[in-house]
C-alpha cells in the first residue's frame, strides 16, 4: 500500500544544490587546517541573527498558547556522519536542551514528539505541558536505530489527527527535522496538506541535508518556514528559533485559561509522594509544589495537574511571556568614531578601532552604548536594557508589571 | 560534577559584588563605615584566598549603577603589579575613589529604592565576556553576591525575572544578602538561580555571615549546614487589583492575570468567548 513517491526529485532538479553538486550550501565555505570554520560563518550567523530580531515586528500579535508537534526524521539518512557525531545524536542533543527551553518561555504552551522510519510515522510524546517525559523520550529515542525512508504524509497525518480537535485559540504547529531528500508517501501529499491547512497548522521545515520541493510547498502554503542548516551550531540556531511564538494567525479566537500558581511547600507540611516521579521509586519528602486546587505535589514547574488538570505555573514563568507586550527596543547601530564611549556600558569591555568593534550599539532610550555581543544578548535572551534600568527616570515608567 | 572542587582551586572563581550604596547609608555615618569596610574586607579576602580568583564589584543607589573595580583608567598600574598584597591596596584605593566620584556625582536625595536589577544586568552581561574571552575549555567558577541594605518598593519586577531567568539559564548562582529586613523579590531571584538567601539583623553582623554563609565555594555549600531558606511565595498579582491569587483566569493572547472571568482584556483588547474547560489531549492508546 506504500509506493516510494519519487515526486520530489523529479521536478526541476536543476533547482537543488544537492544535485548540483553541492549537498550543502557550507560546502563551499573552506575549513582551515585545525578544522575550524572561518570566522566569517560565525559572524555571518551572528549578522543574521540580528536581522532576524529586527524583523520580528514588536506590534504583531502573538498566538502564546501554543500546541507544538517536532517531527523528528529518524529514517537512514539521519546516520550520516556530517553533523558530529551523527545527525541523529546531534538532533537529540539539540532537542535536549529545546525542550526545556521551550516549556520556560512558552509556560502554558504543549509540545509533542512524533517520528518516521521506515515509511511510516508514530508518535512518541502525547501533548503536554511535562518537559521531564519529553526528554525521557529523547533518551529512548537515542537508543533507536535510524533506518528506512520517512514518510512527510503520515507524520503530518499523526500530528493532524491530535492537532485538529484543540480548541480555537490555540496556535497550532508542526516542526520537522529533516534529513532524508524523499519521501515516501502512501498516497497523494496535497490532500494532507489541504487538511493542514484547513486545519490552521503551520508547518516549519528545518533541513539537515538539502533544499526539497514537497518540504518548500508545505512550509509556503501554510505560513511556515524552511531553512537548511549550514553545521551543527547553525542547526540550533534554526531550532531555537522556533522558541518564540509565531505571528499569530487572524483565526485564533482568545479566551481565558484558568491556571494554578502552587505554594512552594513549607518544611513542616507532611511529607508527600511527587505525581511526576510515581514510576521511579519514589522518595517522600516535603520539598515541591502542591497544587492549589487539588493539593497534588510536583518537583518541577510548569506542570499540567495530572489529577484535576489544572496548569501549574509560577508567577515569574508568566512574566516571562510579558517581554511580548513590552518588548525590548531595537538598538541603533552607530560607528564607535560617532560615540564617545571608550568601553561597552553593561560588560565594561574595552573597544578596539579594530574590525569586531568599529560599529556599537546604542540604546534610544538611555543612549547608553553597547557592544555586538551584549547587543544579541540584551535582546534575545535577558529583554531588559541594563542602561534603562540604571536609570531611575526611565525605569519608572518601564515594565512595572506584576 | 563530581570533580568541580578541584577545578576549582585551578581555575578559580568570580565573584560579582553588586553592592546596594542607597543614600540611606548616610543617615547614619559609623555604620556606613563599618558597612564598606566589610565589603571590603570581603573583597580582599576572596582574592587572597587564591592566585586564580577574580573580582569585580558594581555599585548601585538610587540614581545610577556603576562599575567600582576593574577600573579601567587604572588598567596600566594594574599590569605592573606583581605582589598579591600591592593588589589588595591597590583595590581598596580604587574601590573608594570611585565610590566617592559616585557618591558626589549624585547629590539629590530621593526616597526611591535602589537601581540593583541593573547593576545586575551588567553583572550578568560581565561574567558572559570573561567566560567567552577565557576560551571554550575552561569554564570559570563565576557567582553574583547582592549586598542590599534599603527596603524594597517592589517596582521593576518584570525587570527582575528577565534577569534571574538569564542567570539560571547561564548556571549563574545570585546570592542575595538582605540587611535590615526580608525582599521577597531578592528570594525568588536565589530560588530560581540557585544561590543563596539571608537576611542580617545589622551592619555588625554582616562580615560573619558573609564569611560563613556567602565565602564558601558552591561545593562545600554542598557539605555545610545551612539555615533552610523557608518558603518562597511564587503567586502571582492580578492586573485587576494587584492582589495576590493562587488560582487566576489568564488571556490566552498575552497572558495577562485576572482573579475573576472578565469578558475583555484589559492589556491586549482580546474579546473572549466562553471559557474553555481544560482539555487533555484524547489518549490514543491503540496508535502507541
Ligand atoms: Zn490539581
Ligand atoms: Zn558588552
Ligand atoms: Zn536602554
Ligand atoms: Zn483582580
Ligand atoms: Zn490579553
């Protein structure tokens, strides 16, 4: 009943660079003799990186409650050697740390894992809001051989089965990690891809080998993404990437979530068995969170009740997401020669008139000056200018939010 | 893990002070004394207890925060020094210039809390360049100690949590040492990083606890009894009142809190229709 669907190589095959002759694009980028890239790929990542917090347009609005389904390719393309040690270990090892990632700054979204080997897909990792039982199935799936061809269709029919019942206000997305360069289909992939659609499913591509025809239709027809990695660092890049919500599709409905903030348990409560580590051997102890309305306990925050289903969450979690509503301002990019700064304003490095530093980074807030480095930094990871909140005028009328 | 300790006499540890100088300090001049001499102090022994140990201090009040040591004007003398001890003179000179320069620098009083999250932020940023300028191969054994003396308004508190969830994700402890009375908001920060938090009674007891609480390394913690931390109050304030909830209705669309169902939000303009019950995703148990 599965028939290899050669569709994708027999179009335009002048298209691809696999083809050509290159399998990647960073092919043509020289190592030098101790193996490492040339900086200018590591620059020219970072470049990218900035471009891309320029463009994420701070008005747009942000569907938060998220439902993310990563389709991992675990077909025998993913034991090629090329990302270190294999693309399979390489991918997990990348996903490790996504989860947990994903779980804190997206703290009431849910994430699934779904697999495809040997012409088929399976799901992993039911929706949940649990990072510890995704990463325990990353764990069993380094165990698993990669073998086969992997199926596009039926993971994307798996992810559609569970995807289409959520409720409207979610944003619902499919993440795939792709190393193979076909795919094998039991039937026609455009009335799969209608149902996403009609579905509202996005569907980003992260390639690990070559640009594919079918892998640029899905991700064009349904707002998505597709990007070939160039190496290992540039591939978390790509993934990272998708930590942050999407631009919220136009027919998401809103509503209100009830949510439970738990009390962090007091050393004389009695000592209570955790609803995460029931399968291990359990210890009692009084340290974790109880549930406030059920007054289950929990190691870890965020956490779905696994009793009365109530999503536990914590307040610092939720203000996490706020950097959306107040999101940090682009810096300008100025010549060192046009400030009169000597050093960088929040890590005190010293500026050089050499290449790396002959362009900073100003605040139009503060007018505080920054190098590259803090400038990357202050907007993707910390959202807070270090010169603004030094600065008792600004600060007063900034992000006082509880 | 396991073999952190002996690392860590190799490489040694940086410590970033960041140190509360609230004009408040004023109001009583012994006692502000005793306060920068301990600090001092403090200072000088971490980077008397070893070669490989670094320093940087970061003061900040309630108009401005500003790097106390390194200094960079004084970068020159530095390099030529050679003895442990000409550098300890050496930073406590420096260490009071430039809290002087500070001190003069901002004469209108306020009654406004200090600005420590942003001496935190350029720490955060601080111990990010020196880890990335000492290689990949070698990881720095690097730690924030806040020193707070004036009470806490509560404001820029979403400032505080970008900065505590930076340090966690960097492994980087913040060690919060309150003076005078409990911050809930400096607990949180040594609960989500993994420092420590405690509260001294007065000035004079501060180089005590700093020696037995705050000069261990983060491996003999591990091995010393200390005081439990007690509980930490993680419920979050409705937009509505500002009161505190432990169980609140959220906007779907930007997360803002409600203690009641509201039929708009207030932040975002979301219309909401009813409110969905929480479904679990249906078990398909004969696909697994
Ligand atoms: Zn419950
Ligand atoms: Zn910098
Ligand atoms: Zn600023
Ligand atoms: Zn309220
Ligand atoms: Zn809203």
């Amino acid at each position: 009943m599965m028939q290899p669907d050669v569709e994708a190589m027999d179009e335009d095959p002048k298209e691809y660079r696999w083809e050509s002759g290159y399998e990647k694009t960073w092919e043509a980028i020289k190592e030098d003799e101790s193996g490492f890239l040339e900086p200018s790929i590591t620059e020219m990542i970072m470049r990218a990186k900035r471009r891309r917090l320029l463009e994420r347009e701070a008005s747009v609005r942000l569907g938060i409650m998220r439902h993310l389904y990563v389709i991992v390719d675990m077909s025998q393309a993913m034991n090629e050697q090329d990302l270190k040690p294999t693309r399979h270990l390489c991918c997990l090892s990348i996903l490790n740390d996504f989860i947990p990632e994903f779980h804190e700054q997206n703290p009431i979204s849910q994430l699934g894992l779904i697999i495809t080997q040997n012409k088929t897909a399976k799901k992993y990792s039911n929706l949940s809001n649990n990072p510890q039982r995704h990463l325990e199935t990353v764990k069993k799936l380094k165990e698993l051989s990669c073998r086969g061809e992997p199926s596009i269709q039926n993971s994307l029919e798996v992810a559609l089965a569970s995807l289409k019942h959520l409720p409207p206000h979610t944003s619902r997305e499919v993440l795939i990690l792709y190393a193979a360069l076909t795919t094998c289909d039991p039937g026609e992939i455009e009335a799969t891809l209608t149902k996403v659609k009609e579905a509202n499913i996005r569907v980003s591509v992260v390639g690990l080998a070559a640009e594919i025809r079918i892998c640029k239709t899905i991700t064009k027809e349904t707002e998505g993404t597709f990007v070939v990695c160039l190496n290992d660092v540039h591939l978390k890049e790509l993934i990272m990437e998708h930590l942050e919500p999407p631009p919220a599709s136009k027919k998401i409905d809103h509503t209100l979530i009830k949510v439970g903030f738990p009390h962090q348990i007091n050393t004389d409560a009695k000592p209570a068995l955790c609803m995460c580590h029931l399968e291990d051997l359990p210890s009692l102890n009084t340290e974790g969170y109880y549930c406030p309305q059920c007054s289950a306990k929990y190691c870890d925050l965020p956490a779905e009740c696994k009793v009365c289903g109530l999503m536990l969450v914590t307040a610092p979690h939720l203000a996490r997401s706020y950097r959306h509503l107040f999101p940090l301002q682009h810096f300008t990019e100025i010549l060192l020669s046009q400030s009169s700064s000597k050093s960088c304003y929040s890590c005190y490095k010293m500026f050089k008139e050499i290449y790396a530093d002959k362009n900073v980074f100003q605040c139009p807030k503060c007018n505080q000056i920054f190098c590259f480095d803090c400038d990357i930094f202050l907007h993707d990871s910390v959202h807070s200018c270090p010169g603004c909140v030094s600065n008792p005028v600004i600060s007063q009328n900034y992000g006082n939010v509880e | 893990m396991a073999s952190t300790s002996a690392s860590d006499s190799e490489e040694g540890c940086l410590l970033v002070i960041i140190l509360d100088v609230h004009p408040c300090l004023a109001s009583n001049e012994g006692e502000a004394e005793v306060y920068l001499n301990t600090v001092t102090a403090f200072a000088n022994l971490h980077l008397a207890s070893s070669g490989a140990n670094r320093l940087a201090i970061i003061a900040a009040n309630h108009a401005q925060s500003c790097y106390l040591y390194p200094d960079q004007s004084h970068e020159e003398v530095e390099r030529q020094i050679d003895g442990r001890l000409e550098l300890l003179s050496h930073v406590d000179k420096i260490l009071h210039e430039n809290l002087k320069k500070m001190m003069v620098t901002t004469t209108i009083f306020t009654q406004s809390e200090s600005l420590i999250v942003g001496a935190l932020g350029r720490a955060l940023t601080y111990v990010r360049r020196i880890e990335s300028e000492d290689g990949l191969n070698k990881k720095i054994n690097a730690r924030i100690l806040v020193i707070k003396v004036s009470t806490d308004a509560g404001g820029q508190y979403l400032n505080y949590v970008n900065m505590y969830l930076t340090a966690q994700k960097m492994r980087l402890p913040v060690d919060m040492c309150v003076i005078g009375s409990d911050c809930g908001l400096l607990q949180q920060g040594a609960d989500i990083t993994g420092g420590l938090y405690y509260k001294v009674n007065s000035v004079d007891k501060l180089m005590q606890s700093l020696m037995m609480i705050f000069m261990p390394n983060l491996d003999s913690r591990r091995r010393l009894a200390l005081p439990p931390s007690g509980s930490v109050d993680y419920r979050a304030a409705c937009f509505c009142h500002r009161s505190l909830v432990d169980m609140a209705h959220v906007c779907s669309n930007c997360l803002s809190v409600y203690c009641k169902a509201v039929p708009l939000c207030s932040t975002c303009n979301a219309l909401f229709g009813m409110e969905m019950p929480i479904r679990k995703p249906p078990k398909k148990k004969k696909n697994d």
